[in-house]
C-alpha cells in the first residue's frame, strides 16, 4: 500500500512471470519491497552505499530499487526513501534499532537516491540510445555496458534487466573483458606504489613465497619487541634472504647470502623490534646491522601472513648469509611522532563522540563510527561516520578536549585480555565490522588502569576515558604528544567525514602561525579606508595559504569577512562622493583645455557605473568638449579608459577615439559615438594611452 501510495502505481495483484506481469509492475513492487527493507537494515547496521566492498552491493541495491521504481511504476523523483517510516513501523517493534536509527536511514537513501537520480534519466537515455539499432534477439555489446557501468553507476544488472526488456542478450563475456581490462590497470597501479622507492622490484610476499618459506620450517616472526622503545634488539637471526619477486632463476626470490652492493632486499628474522604497518599506522625504519659490518637501511616493514619482512638497501661491505646474527636498530625519534599522531586518534574518536553526541538531537545519527584510520610522522588521518560538516564551534571543542586530554598528562596503558572480557568495558570502542583476536590487545587513555576497568567493565566512569582495541605503538602518557592541531575536516563520501591533525613540532607551528597571523589581524582591526582595503585583501591571500587549526581558520575568515564589510561600506560612501568631486575637476580642466576634447587621469577603480555617472555630470556642464577619464584599480592591476561626449557635439566620435587611444593594449571593450568603455589589463601602457589620447 505505501509503494502503491508513493508511486501511484496500479495495485500488487501478485502477478509472477512475463505472461502474466509483461509490463513487471508486480515485480517491480516485490523488488521495491524487497530492497527496502535489505537497505534500511544494513544501514541502522552501520553499513553506507559506497564504492568497495559491502558498501558497493547495497549502492548497486539501491539503484536496482530506484530504477524499477521510477521505470515499472512510474513513480517521482524521491520516492523511494519516503518508504523508510512505513519499514520501520512494521518492524521497528522487533528491530528497536530501526526506530532509533530512522533519520539517519532515510537521510542515507535520500542522498544516494537523489544522487542516482541525477544519472538515471541520462543512463536511460544513453541505453536507449545504444540499444536503438539492434534487432530483438540481438547482442547488447558488452563495451556499451561496461561505458554505463563506469561513466553513468548503472551495475550491469540493470543493463542486463533492460536488455532482456528489448528482447536482448547483454555480452557478458564483453563485459567481463572489459571489467578485467581495468582492474588490470588498477593492479598495475597499484603495484607501482608498493613498488616505488624499491629500485623497481616486486618486494611482495604473496602465496608462492610464504609458502616457500614454510615449507623451509621458517616460523612465525615474533614481533612482541615492537613495543620496546629507546632499545636495540640484539640476538635476531636471519630466516630468509629476499631479493624480490622473479629476480632468482625460480622466480620466487629467495637466496642464501647477499653482498654488499646487492641493493634493495628483503629480510625475514626470527624475531624483530620493528613496526610492521598495520590497522592505519605506517610502518618503522632503522636499520639491521650484521657482526660483519653488513648493514640494510630498512625503508619499509610489511607483514605478510606471520612473516615480517624488512626492506631496504644493503650498506657496507661482506656478506650476510641465512643463520647470521643481526642487531635491529629501529629510527625511534621517527616512531616518536608517529605514537604521538596514533596516541591522540584514539583520544580525537573518544572527543568527537563526547562532543558530537551531546548535539546528537539535532543529527540523524545516534553514534559514530570509525571508518579508517592512518597515521606517519607528519600527520593522523581519521575517518568516521558522521551525516555532515562539523560546525566551527564543535571543530574548536574537539580540539580543546584534545588539548585538555595533553595537558592532562593522561598515562597510556595496554594490556592483552580475552576478547569476551574486554569486550565488556562500557566504554569500548571498536572499529564496525573488524574481527580481533582472542586474546585482544587494549589501549586506554585513563588514570585507571584496563585491569581494574576488566574488574568492574560497566562503571559509568570509564566513559570518560578512550578505551579501544590496538596492536598499534603508543606513547607511555599523553603529555608525549606535546600539542594538538586540528587541521581539517571534509567529507569524502555520503556519511562520511574525514579529519586530519598534527601533534607534537608540527602542532606547535600551525598554533604558532595561527597566534601570528591573529596578531596582524588584529592590527588590521584598527585601520580604515584605503589602508583597510590594502590589509584586507593582503590577510585573505595569507589565510587561504595557512596550515594552521580549522576552527582558528573559520574564525579568521569570519572577522576577515566583517573588515570586508567595512571595506565595501567605505567604498561605497567614498563612490557616492567621488563622482561630484571627479566631475569639478573634469570642469576646471576643461576651462583651461583648449580644443574639443579633455583627457583627464582620476583612480577610483574600475567601477563603470561611477565613470557614467562622471560622464554624464560633465556633459551637463560642459556643452562643446568631450571628456576622457581613465581609471585604475592598482590592486587588480587593470584600469579602465571611458570616453563620452554631449550630444550636441557632433564631430567627436567616443568609440573611435577610445579605440585609437587604447590600440596595442589588448584592451577590450566597444560603445557608440557618444559614449565608451574599455577596459585593458597591465598598468604597464596606462600612461602610453593617457598620452595617446590628447593627441588622437
């Protein structure tokens, strides 16, 4: 009834079949209904529509919906997020999280149904278009499907469904080949970044070499040492020697002793202090140093199954064989900022839940979610679930809470616990859909400790504390972290918002430029008129190239846009009196110019409307001469040449003159014989003309 009610289709009469439902109106309604409820499930699940993974297939879900909708039952624009409320009554009793989260649903499909809407009726129009030469029975080319799968979003299902509509069969062998042609595209690009910085080689470890390793009796890498700092890891021994994918005669890599000069490398130990990259954190660097002098500057770490392999270039001179005892010396000033950035992400996602959740009311949702998270020595890089801009005043008290939580000197501790008794802790957050090992590892930023948070997990105290599963490298207290900075703050796909931040040296020199720059704000406060305009424009082009925090940021361009302000009120009382001022002077010239023409220089900007007014005041005054005023605007670096005469004077020609004055200054412009306007780029000819034209 409510399909029936918002697409003012004929009524469900069951109907199954192409005999029976030719025109797939009863269809239609059972896939409307269908996906309705999918959507609005995975959605109150914490799933959105995107491009990858789960995401993918609920946006392909969607789109089936909305074209059956909009194609079978005729229904309107928007139709299909109208049927959220009548889902959620049917089974919100049973499912009390559809009450709940039925705004922040209905607002996801809104904008992914108003999106798709926006390229439906144009990828209708392009299949009816490709498909309109083909006879029934005929093949819809597979190219034609991938083009409206990768250009319109149409998923080749809905091409198909179409097709076979036409009497139709799509090429899906076509489409395939298509398909697998750019993922091939996609792979190599993205095996050129796995690859850069690697001398070109293949330094991966897929099945071929973790197997080969296993079948060698190598075991697991124990990299538990990762969590010592300030400590060289003596006593390692090398299980595997790697030289990359096909550079040895049985292509999988692998050699018993490498030389100096070998170049870049790869290194398997039994036992490692290094950071593999893992869950958003970028990996260490250091280096491996062998008894023999033998050295590899490790430039990347990855893990591959249980092996951790390091990677860099060999140094010095010797060998280095399978067996031989090594020392890793991990770059820990490098780690440093990076525990500092991974440190305060964890504290940054307990503050945007703090702050966002209190205006909760006001949004469509009612948590938010971590999306992705990374973080190196410069930055951290968070995404989360959130279903729009964070305002100024909620970007400065995410920051503050950061700042306090520094200030603070909170310790950091981890501990390993069952994954069903840390899961307990009412303060947990975890990243959707992640699965973590048992026994987990957790991080809290509190002045508790996690075991007497696992005593007593349901104290409503804990709240106050971030508490996450973590098998990233933090600081041991937040006063490490030394300075918070929020930079920015976007979205980058529907529900989902992206922050970035800066800690420590970094942090202090956005907040440093900021205090600066407020400074000559500040300052700039206290002037007026032209000074004013001067300062204004100078503090817009500082701001737009500041890295500094976004809250300061929207402050800034707020007072910026109050001098603005000021500025446009000065200029216009000045233009009010300028033209009365312009046109005495023009007459007191004119008294003192011989001839039928007065040419006169008077910088007031290019405002065309004041010079007409200028024009017009003279020629009421001045009966038997033709005035020429150019004007420049400085700042813009342009000036503008206007000419006009009385009417009665006849043997003046505006245009002509205006044109001959200003040729060869790509001047641009026109008007007729009593009145002209050009306008020319460069103050570099603005005398040239001024001269020019006294004598043309």
């Amino acid at each position: 009834e409510a399909i029936q009610k918002e697409t003012g289709a004929p009524a469900y009469a069951g109907k199954v079949g192409p005999e029976e439902d030719p025109n797939f109106v009863d269809m239609a309604y059972r896939v409307v209904a269908d996906h309705i409820r999918t959507l609005s499930f995975a959605i109150a699940d914490g799933a959105v529509p995107s491009n990858d993974g789960r995401g993918y297939v609920l946006r392909r879900v969607l789109r089936r919906a909305v074209r059956f909708g909009r194609q079978n039952l005729g229904a309107e624009l928007g139709f299909f997020a109208k049927l959220v409320p009548t889902f959620v009554n049917l089974m919100g009793k049973t499912f009390p999280e559809l009450i709940e989260k039925q705004d922040h649903v209905t607002a996801i499909i809104r904008d992914e149904e108003d999106s798709f809407n926006r390229t439906l009726d144009k990828g209708l129009v392009e299949f009816q278009k490709r498909a309109e030469g083909l006879k029934k029975g005929g093949v819809f080319p597979g190219a034609d499907a991938f083009f409206l799968y990768a250009t319109m979003g149409f998923p080749v299902d809905l091409t198909e469904l179409m097709a076979e509509e036409k009497g139709l069969t799509l090429d899906r062998q076509g489409f395939e080949a298509a398909m697998e042609e750019e993922q091939e595209k996609s792979r190599k690009a993205h095996l050129e970044n796995q690859m850069a910085g690697m001398a070109g080689k293949d330094m991966r470890l897929v099945a071929e070499q973790t197997a080969h390793l296993v079948g060698q009796g190598v075991t697991a890498t124990d990299d538990s040492h990762k969590y010592t700092w300030n400590q060289d890891l003596t006593g390692c021994s090398v299980k595997a020697l790697f030289l990359g994918r096909g550079e040895t005669e049985d292509k999988i890599g692998f050699v018993p002793e490498i030389k100096g000069g070998t170049g870049m490398v790869g290194i398997v130990l039994d036992k490692s202090s290094f950071y593999a990259e893992a869950g958003g954190q970028v990996y260490d660097t250091g280096s491996i140093v062998s008894t023999g002098g033998l050295a590899l500057k490790v430039s990347n770490v990855q893990l591959y199954g249980q092996f951790v392999l390091h990677v860099g270039e060999v140094e010095g001179a010797g060998t280095l064989k399978v067996g031989d005892a090594v020392t890793c010396k991990v770059d820990y000033d490098r780690r440093a900022p990076i525990a500092a950035n991974h440190t305060m992400t964890h504290v940054l996602n307990f503050a945007l839940k703090d702050v966002l959740m209190k205006d909760a009311k006001d949004s469509t949702l009612t948590d938010i979610d971590q999306k992705g998270s990374y973080q190196d020595e410069t930055k951290s890089r968070f995404d989360f679930s959130w279903n729009g801009p964070l305002k100024p005043a909620q970007l400065e008290a995410v920051e503050n809470l950061c700042a306090e939580r520094i200030a603070g000197a909170y310790p950091v501790d981890s501990y390993v616990a069952s994954l069903a008794d840390a899961q307990k802790i009412s303060s947990l957050r975890a990243v959707f859909g992640e699965k973590y090992p048992d026994p987990v590892r957790v991080v809290a930023v509190s002045n508790h400790p996690i075991t007497e948070m696992l005593s007593n997990p349901q104290d409503a105290q804990w709240n106050d504390y971030s508490v996450e599963f973590c098998g990233g490298t933090h600081l041991s207290n937040t006063k490490e972290a030394e300075a918070f900075c929020l930079l920015s703050e976007e979205g980058i796909a529907k529900g989902i918002r992206r922050i970035v931040f800066v800690t420590k040296d970094d942090a202090k020199k956005a907040i440093a430029e900021a205090e600066a720059f407020e400074a000559k704000l500040k300052k700039g406060e206290s002037l007026d008129g032209e000074a004013l305009d001067a300062e204004v424009k100078s503090l817009t082009q500082e701001l737009s190239s500041l890295t500094i925090s976004a809250a300061k940021k929207a402050q800034f361009r707020d007072r910026i846009d109050n001098l603005t302000k000021k500025v446009l009120a000065f200029k216009k009382k000045r233009l009010a009196n300028i033209s009365g001022e312009v046109v005495e002077k023009a007459v007191e010239l004119a008294g003192s110019t011989p001839g039928n023409k007065v040419v006169m220089r008077f910088d007031f900007g290019v405002e065309g409307k004041v010079a007409k007014q200028i024009i017009t005041g003279f020629c009421k005054k001045i009966k038997d001469k033709a005035l020429m005023l150019i004007t420049a605007d400085t700042s813009a670096d342009k000036y503008m040449v206007v000419a006009g005469a009385p009417k009665a004077l006849k043997d003046v020609d505006c245009k002509a003159w205006a044109t001959a004055a200003t040729e060869g200054t790509g001047g641009k412009g026109g008007g007729k014989k009593d009145m002209a306007q050009f306008q020319v780029v460069g103050l570099g000819s603005i005398d040239g003309v001024l001269e020019k034209a006294k004598t043309c």
